[in-house]
C-alpha cells in the first residue's frame, strides 16, 4: 500500500490478499464442540429428480408423488402408525418423524418454474409454500398412507409365522435357510439381536446339562426344551401351550429366558406384573395388548404368593382367535397372536376353576437343581450371549425345524407330566370336595342339590379342611354345572325360587 501527500491510497489488490488470509485462517479453526452428545438423524435422501413436480398442486397430488418417490423406504399399518426401513426390517421406532421429515425434503424441492408451462411461478410459490407447512406435510401423508403401495395390515406386518427376520437376512424356520430381505417382499418390523451360526457352543450346552442334569432324565429335559423353544421362535400357535418353569432361586430358569430375551430382540419382551393374574376389578387398557402384536416370546415373571389365574385370560391369550387392541391415540385394530406366554416364578398361581380347557395347555417345568454359590456366575445369560449368541439362535432353528418336521404334541417327557398333574390335582380342590363331600349318580333322578348350600358347604370345607380360600360362587357353579352335565344356569332345577343341581347330593344328607 502507498501514500501521497493526501494520505494513505486505498490498495484493492492488498485488501484482496488480506481478506483471502483471514478466511483461510477462519477455515482452519474447528468448530466449537458441544458438551451434548451428537445424534445421528435418519432422514431417507429426497431422490427428487430435477424439474418434476406434482401431478396436480392437492395435497392427493402431493401424496402420489411422495409414494412414488419413498414406496420403498416407508409403509403406514392400521392402528399402528408409519414405518421406515432400515435394511432389513421396517422399523416403527422413528417412523412417524421420518415420514414428516421427508414429507418436508420432498416439498422444498418442488422446483421453482414448471418448464412445461402447465403451472405459472406464482402458482407453483403458494403451493410450494403451504406444502411445506406443517399442516401440508400432515395433509400429504394422511392421503399417502390409504396409498396401496404404503399401507399394510397388521396381520401382514410380522405375519409370516415360519421366517425369522435377522440382521443379516429372513430365516425359513423349515429349512434354516437365510434369504437377503426385501423391502417390496418381506414385511418385518421385529427381528433378533444375532444372525444364527453354526458353532460350538460348549458354554450354552454346559449351562443346560448343569441346570436340568446329565443322566437321562436330565437329557430327556433339555431335548423337551428344545422343541418347546424351536417351536417358540415360530409364529405358530397351534399348540396353546404354556409353559411354566417353576422352582425356588439360583436353579437357571432366568438366566434361559434371560438369554431368548437378548437374542430373540424385539420378537421377545417381558410382560407387565400380574399378566395373566386375577386382579379383580382392575380392567388393563388394551393398550397392554398391542405389545404382543408379532411377538414370538413373552415371558410373564413376578408371581407372589397368593396370586390366582385369570383363567379366561389364559385361554384367550394362548389360543389362536384374534385379539383387538390399540395404542394410545390410534383406533382399534385386530390380529393374529404370533405369540407364546412362558411363565416363571417360585410361587404356583391359585386356579379357582381349571378343567380341560385350562390343563390342557399348563406344561409345568420343574428346576430342582439348585446352583451353589462357589459355582454362580454374575451376569450368566450376558456372558452366554456375547460367546455363543449366534451359535445358540442357530441351536434354536433347529429345534424349530424340528418341531415343523414332527408337529409334537409337546406334552413333555415323564418329570413335566408328573408335576403338571400334580399341580391339577393341588389346585382342583373343587373336584376334590365334589369327590369326599358329595354323592354323585347320574341314574339318581332324585339326588340334587341347593345351589346356595352347596356353595356355603364348599367355602367350609376350604377353610376348615384345606386351609385354602375357596373359589369364587361363579367358578364353582360353573365347574359343578360341568361336572353334572348342564351347560348353562338355565338348565337347573328351579324349585320355590331356589336353583338345585340334578344327580348331586352333600353326603351328610344322605
């Protein structure tokens, strides 16, 4: 830079070289750092080709082209809300924010001038602009979930009761045999932790021969457990089985279901306290019942001492029929269970009525084998896990395919069907009182006895002879209406206004 007499002249050249240093010099210092830690946002890439633009400036031309463009990066299901895909499986966690954000991508790259000269500028601006806002956005995906191309049915999602969605690919439960997933073609949201392996898992099968016993009943167990577990990860529920493994503490039983928790992923999950307990008046909202939409496992845990069935509930919620529920703010949606309830605690539910509807599916598992504490090992099902986890989900298709192949009845080896009955025959004290407390012929028209007498006569005997508490008057008339061949109130003798059981008589009136 120069000087003259009037001073120091302006120099652009110099100005230039100095700007361009401090810029330079601008680049080089990072950016500050936040204390918070940095969240990565998933948001699909626009794919917005240059110069296209709705087929008509609505918000159903808008919906069109937004299924055109993301048909295969979102799905919307009936009463659950919108899914994204993330590789493998459609994924609801996010789902609805990532529909709203590329709603919001699509519309800022609506293009400015149809070339076309179907819209003017102007036209092209307001409809550009109320897009963009968050009334347009919510406008086009309401339009875009009724699209055919998006919207599934829940008993689609998840539907498929032989495959078994992992991260690196669909499973055929009959075969083992595991298939690159397809957006267009496969319709998973939940899938496991771990692809399956096969490999050794010393630990896994050491684990098993430790809890239920190396000899031959022990072995007989663990292959019983197979089965019933291969047929756990299937979406079948033609079984209605639920099994029960029952016995006091440090004897494997939550570490084994510890362990199909982790590896099975979102397709297991623990129910909520008293599941499937009678909590009287207490009614659940059935948004408790979405939970089990296309699950294979849930494992009900915490019984306390005391607790009775909701045997009505047990029947429902292992039987195949469809089961209606909603989430919060969404309508109501039904589908079919995919589920399997496994039960475990210390403690053996009360049940009030039983018969064959319920027995039928109870498969108690007795865990005798009580681990020392020299021998414990912290964080067990962790451990099995991180070493074996493939290994152990491949040993679990294969007890699948096992199941697929034979169609067990899984009644269970001698040890489960003896303890089973026996658990029957504590809890049926209703038959147990029919039996040494009254006569019973079905030839004797004129045996019968007084609803209201028998029932007080009953509660007696439970407190006096059992020290139990007796069934409810609903549950005893109805196993004594059963047992008497009545297949409903109506059927009773009625007599001065007072309802008797024919064929049925207490001893001590005789």
């Amino acid at each position: 830079m120069s000087s003259s007499a009037e001073g120091p002249r302006f120099d652009a050249i110099a100005a230039a070289q100095q700007m361009l240093a401090l810029e330079a010099a601008a680049e080089a210092v990072p950016a500050p750092t936040s204390p918070f830690p940095t969240q990565a946002v998933h948001a699909p890439a626009t794919g917005l080709p240059p110069g296209e633009i709705p087929g008509t400036l609505t918000d159903r031309g808008n919906a069109k082209l937004f299924v055109r463009l993301y048909r295969d990066q979102f799905r919307h299901v009936e009463g659950l809300g919108w899914y994204s895909w993330d590789g493998y499986r459609w994924k609801r966690t996010g789902g609805e924010k990532a529909a709203l954000w590329a709603a919001g991508e699509m519309a800022e790259e609506i293009p400015d001038t149809d070339s076309r000269g179907v819209f003017s500028d102007r036209e092209l601006h307001q409809h550009k602009r109320r897009t963009m806002s968050t009334t347009g956005m919510k406008a086009l995906l309401t339009q875009a979930k009724a699209s055919p191309d998006l919207s599934v049915d829940p008993d689609t999602l998840d539907g498929d009761p032989y495959a078994l969605c992992t991260p690196e690919g669909v499973v055929d439960l009959h075969n083992g045999r595991i298939r690159k997933p397809d957006p267009i073609r496969d319709f998973h949201s939940r899938a496991t932790s771990v692809a399956p392996q096969n490999m050794p898992t010393p630990r896994w099968h050491r684990f098993l021969g430790d809890t239920f016993g190396d000899d031959a009943e022990g072995r007989e167990m663990i292959d019983f457990l197979h089965l019933l577990l291969g047929y756990s990860i299937t979406g079948d529920v033609g079984a209605q089985v639920l099994p029960f493994l029952h016995g006091q503490g440090k004897n494997g039983k939550s570490v084994l279901l510890d362990v199909m928790i982790q590896i099975l992923g979102d397709y297991a999950d623990a129910a909520p306290p008293g599941f499937l307990m009678d909590r009287g008046a207490f009614s659940e909202h059935s948004t408790e019942l979405t939970e089990l939409h296309g699950r294979r496992l849930i494992v009900c845990s915490e019984l306390k001492p005391n607790d009775r069935f909701d045997e009505a509930r047990v029947r429902l919620l292992t039987g195949g029929d469809k089961i209606k529920a909603r989430r919060m703010r969404q309508d109501y949606f039904s589908f079919t269970p995919t589920h399997k309830l496994w039960l475990l605690g210390n403690h053996r539910p009360e049940v009030s009525t039983g018969g064959f509807a319920f027995w039928r599916r109870i498969r108690l598992l007795p865990f005798e084998r009580i681990v020392p504490d020299e021998r414990k090992i912290d964080n067990l099902a962790v451990e099995l896990v991180k070493d074996e986890g493939p290994g152990i989900l491949h040993w679990l298709t294969e007890g699948a395919r096992r199941y697929l192949s034979t169609r067990d009845t899984l009644a269970g080896p001698d040890r489960v069907r003896i303890a089973t009955t026996a658990y029957a025959n504590t809890e049926d004290h209703i038959g147990r009182f029919l039996t040494e407390c009254c006569i019973q012929d079905p030839e004797n028209n004129e045996l019968r006895a007084e609803q209201g007498l028998l029932y007080a006569s009953y509660s007696n005997w439970c407190a006096n002879s059992e020290g139990i508490r007796p069934g409810t008057a609903r549950a005893f008339a109805t196993r004594v209406r059963q047992e008497v061949g009545l297949a409903s109130p109506a059927d009773m003798i009625k007599s001065n206004g007072r309802k008797f059981y024919p064929n049925l008589a207490l001893a001590a009136e005789e």
